[in-house]
C-alpha cells in the first residue's frame, strides 16, 4: 500500500520530525526553565534528568563541558544519553559547567506532624519537641539531649 501525498505535499507517515531539546536552549533563562520543569515533572526519574541535563551540556557545546569538567567527551555523551548511569560527582561538575547549580529546597507536604503535635515554635518543630515541663527535648543522633527552655 503506497502511501498518499496530503495537499499540502506532506506525506502524513513522515509528519513527526526527531526532537531535540538541545537546539531551543540558547539562554540561561531558557535553560533554567527546561530543567527546572524537569525536576518538578521527572524529578524521580534519574534517567530523564540524566538526559535532560545531556541536553543542556549539547546546547552548550560537550567539547567545551568535557574540558570545564576534565571529562572525556564520550564518556559524557554515553553517561547523559539517557541510558547512562553517571555519577553523582559527574551530575554535579556538569551542573556547574553548564551554570545551573543544585540547591536543597523543601518538598511539599500535606500536613507537617510537628504542627499535629501543637508545636508552636518553628525551632521545635525542626528540632525536636518540648517536654511536659516545658523544657525543650532536642532530638539528634547521640539520642534525645535536655536543655532548658529559653526565655
């Protein structure tokens, strides 16, 4: 079965081209807002940051990222192909060549089990819980540490 030209000349099996994200990132605003809607969608996904960040690093130039970074330049195709695996130490020295950085920032949450407990203070929410007399029960990793409640 042969396949029919449209009207306008288009052959509709051909229709869909390849994309590639890395020939719309041209700005750093552009490409904060490509792998900032990364995180917020895929942001589980190691393998979909993996590739975007790829992106990125091809927009940029990888023979540039690859000497900025002191990385082989296929090692760096291979490892942001999506179907690579790379490090924590490599995400991090290509984050900083592209010029994007990684920061902390807290996760959404229904509702927090401090302010469940009555917690009125955001430093006992964070640190630990006051006692029934009023002292302040600092929870760390050596175990629970008294200290008296500060006026």
């Amino acid at each position: 079965m042969s396949r029919v030209p449209s009207k306008a000349g288009i052959d509709p099996g051909k229709v869909a081209a390849p994309y590639d994200a890395a020939e719309f990132l041209r700005t750093p605003e552009e490409i904060a807002a490509y792998l900032e809607a990364i995180f917020e969608d895929y942001g589980d996904n190691a393998r979909v940051v993996a590739k975007a960040l790829g992106d990125v690093a091809r927009a940029q130039g990888m023979q540039k990222i690859a000497r900025e970074t002191g990385l082989n330049r296929e090692g760096l195709y291979q490892a942001f192909s999506g179907k690579g695996n790379p490090s924590f130490d490599t995400v991090l020295k290509v984050m900083r060549a592209v010029g994007v950085e990684l920061r902390p920032k807290a996760a959404r949450q229904e509702s927090s089990p401090a302010k469940s407990k009555g917690l009125k203070s955001r430093g006992a929410r964070l640190l630990g819980r006051k006692s029934d007399t009023g002292e302040f029960i600092a929870m760390g990793s050596r175990g629970a540490q008294q200290g008296r409640k500060r006026a």
